[in-house]
C-alpha cells in the first residue's frame, strides 16, 4: 500500500500568499530527538537539552516563491531582535552552546560580525570559555603561520635550510641568493632524484594538485568580485584560497584535494573575511583553515573515493536520501526512482558533495549554513532533511514531470524561500522523531 501524503503537505500553507511578518522567533529548525546522538567529533560532552519547537505560521508559498530580500538598507525588527539575543548570548563568560544553536539555526543577521564568531563556535575552533579564546586564536594563528613557512616553501629553500639552517634566520636581503655548491646537495635532494624521501620528487607529484586547485580557484564564484577579477583584493583572496587547500592536501595525504572542496572553503573564508574585527578579517586565511579542517572532519568519507561504495561512503549518504524520501513521500519517491527512472545521484551527489551552495545564490547558501552548522548531530542529517525538503516543494512539478523534464528541474533548482525550506525540513525531523 502507498504510505498516505501527510495531512499538513496538502494544507494551506502549499498556496497561501506570502506574507513580510517572519516566523516566530521561539521556532528553532532542530528539536532534539528522545534517542540519544549518534558520537560525532564536533557533538558537544553534554547533548542539549531540547528546545521547544514551534510551528511558524503559513507565511511562504512552496513552490517557486520569490527569492528573499537580502538588498534592505535597514534591518528588519526580527533581525534586530535576533541580532541583540545572538549578541547577548556572545557576551557571556561561558557561552551556552545550546541556546547558541536554537538561535543560530534560525538564521544569523549578517551585522557586527556575529556570523563570524557564531561559526567559530558551531565547529569548534573556539571553546565556549570566552576567556580562553585570546590564546586560543594566538595558538592556532601561530600554528598556521608554522605550516606555510614549512609546507609551502620551495624545495629549493628546504634544501638550503637543511644544510645552512641560519642562512634565512635574519632579515636580510641577501639570504635568498645564497646558494650550495654542487658537492653539498646529496643525491637524494637532486631535483632529478627519484627517491621517496626527496623533497623535489615529492614537489613534482604535489604539482598536479596543485594546478588542480588553481584551476578550481580561480572558477570560484565567478559573479562575485571577492572571488574573481582582476583587482589585487580578489587576487589576494584567490592566494588565501589556494594556501588553505594545498596545506589540508598535504597534511590530509588520505583525503589530499578533491574537486569541489574550494566550494565548501569559500563560504568560511568569505564569512571571516568579512569580520568588522580588523585582527579578525586579518587572520581570515589561518582561521578558515581550522574551521575547513573541522567541517570537513565530519564529511571527509563523501570525498574518498575508495570509500564510495562503503557504509559510509557518498552512494549510501544518497540512498539514505532515497530512503527518507520514501519515508515522507512515498508517491513522489515512486514516481521518480520507479516510474521516470531518475536516479538521485544524477542530482543528489552535487547537492549533498558541495552542501548546496551550487544549488542557491551565495546569500541564501549561507542561510542555509547557519541551520547546517548549528545542529549537533553533524551538518549531514540536516543536510539530508533540507535536500528531502528541496524534493517536496517542488512535488506537483515533479509528478507531472518525465525523465528528461524532472532532471533538468532538479540540476536547476528553481528560486525558493529560504527560510520555508528549512521550516520543511524541520517538519521532517520532528516528523521523525
């Protein structure tokens, strides 16, 4: 028997007009389940206790609805007021990370730097103790500083530093073009040497990564002037972005780069850089860095590919979507994966892979971050609830779609609200629980 479409998807809320008054602002995207969380690297000694969920009112439509406005030269009175809750939260001597997530989930006001500092605190780059986060910062700024000087120097410089160690230890001018006698570089540091431990072999096999990562760098955002053009600021960017992946990919030999992890880098960077903190923005590079390394700690399975057809690996994460589709909505599962054929990968490996920041304008994506980044099971079950959500919205369109149709549907995902697809997806998880 087909499992029935729940009573509230076929309600008002698919039709009714969209309204300027936002949800309400006790209503938090995650309640937590009764059954204890699954052990995660960024979940927290003590689960939160859970908050209450409140249903926001019908206020957007479901299916293409207008884009949000995020062009206002004023705040609005909810931004305010979420923006003073986020800020008193911040100014606490031990940050409560619970209350920190039910309100970072709703969304965070992009002023005075609090998305910043929110995602520090969502992935564990800094401690709640507001104390400690001067040396916090201090040490790991110092730590990437330490990466750079030894990961990204040339071989050339290895090789005299090995045989010279104080050559470079000053400021001066002419330390660079000291050079070695052909009789002091041994065989194994000769750019033509083979051997294992040679620097320069080890440079010639980095080589082809790190052209990979120019490449993908420079085809960031290309319709935002952070990312891309020719002014030294974007050119600056462009270098930060390259310096963070080439570091993970040497320090990460198992996972190394893989295509499209500047788009997971670049929403963080673009977040820190941002910071109205001068000392912030400054150590944007180092920062990003750390955070980079934490978010992708809880993703890194989906971009091993050895691991693709494992427990764990990118083609379960789909079907678990498949599976939850299923639950929710077993015509439109039907329909799709039965009937027209289309098989989630076609459209779900980009949309889970890259956390949909392909699928959205860069504004919207960051919304969605701050729900993803604030659960504390991981950003993938939610991910997988918001991508389920993406599906039900535009259920009529797929139903009365073929193959061909609801394929190019799906790789261009029409404009949505925001903020009624993580209310969707929230449906879900309490439907779940």
């Amino acid at each position: 028997m087909v499992k029935k479409v729940p009573d509230w998807l076929n309600s008002s809320l698919w039709s009714s007009s969209q309204s300027s008054s936002p949800p309400s602002a006790a209503a938090s995207p995650f309640q937590q389940p009764s059954r204890p969380l699954r052990p995660a690297a960024a979940i927290p000694s003590e689960p939160p206790p859970p908050p209450v969920v409140q249903d926001p009112p019908p206020t957007q439509i479901i299916e293409d609805s207008p884009i949000e406005d995020h062009g206002d030269v004023f705040p609005s009175a909810y931004d305010v007021t979420r923006q003073a809750q986020l800020l008193a939260e911040l100014s606490k001597k031990v940050v409560d990370m619970s209350e920190l997530r039910s309100r970072a989930c709703q969304g965070i006001p992009d002023a005075a730097g609090i998305r910043s500092t929110v995602w520090k605190l969502l992935l564990g780059y800094l401690p709640p103790d507001r104390g400690l986060w001067s040396s916090e910062l201090a040490k790991k700024r110092s730590q990437y500083k330490q990466f750079k000087e030894e990961i990204l120097m040339n071989p050339s410089e290895i090789t005299r530093k090995m045989y010279n160690p104080t050559i470079c230890d000053t400021d001066d001018a002419d330390c660079g073009r000291v050079l070695l006698s052909r009789s002091e570089i041994t065989h194994g540091e000769h750019p033509l040497s083979l051997g294992k431990t040679s620097v320069w072999n080890q440079f010639f096999q980095d080589t082809e990564i790190i052209d990979q990562i120019d490449r993908d760098v420079k085809r960031t955002h290309p319709d935002m002037h952070f990312f891309c053009g020719d002014s030294q600021f974007a050119k600056s960017n462009q270098e930060a972005l390259k310096n963070v992946l080439i570091i993970f990919a040497k320090l990460n030999p198992g996972v190394r780069y893989v295509q499209g992890m500047n788009e997971l880098l670049a929403p963080l960077f673009y977040v820190f850089k941002n910071d109205p903190d001068e000392e912030n923005a400054a150590f944007a590079e180092a920062d990003a860095f750390f955070c980079f390394v934490e978010l992708l700690s809880g993703l890194r399975d989906n971009f091993v590919q050895q691991l693709d057809n494992s427990v764990v690996g990118i083609r379960s994460t789909i079907t678990r979507l498949s599976q939850l589709l299923r639950e929710h909505d077993e015509e439109l599962w039907r329909h799709l994966e039965v009937t027209s054929k289309v098989n989630p990968q076609f459209y779900a490996f980009r949309w889970i892979t890259l956390l949909l920041t392909q699928e959205f304008n860069f504004a919207d994506s960051l919304h969605i971050w701050d729900t993803l980044l604030s659960d504390p099971d991981g950003p993938q079950e939610t991910l997988l609830r918001v991508c389920c959500a993406m599906l039900v919205l535009v259920r009529k369109r797929l139903l009365a779609g073929d193959f061909t149709s609801n394929l190019k549907l799906l790789q261009n995902y029409p404009t949505t609200n925001i903020s009624h697809l993580l209310y969707v997806a929230n449906k879900f998880r309490v439907q779940s629980v």
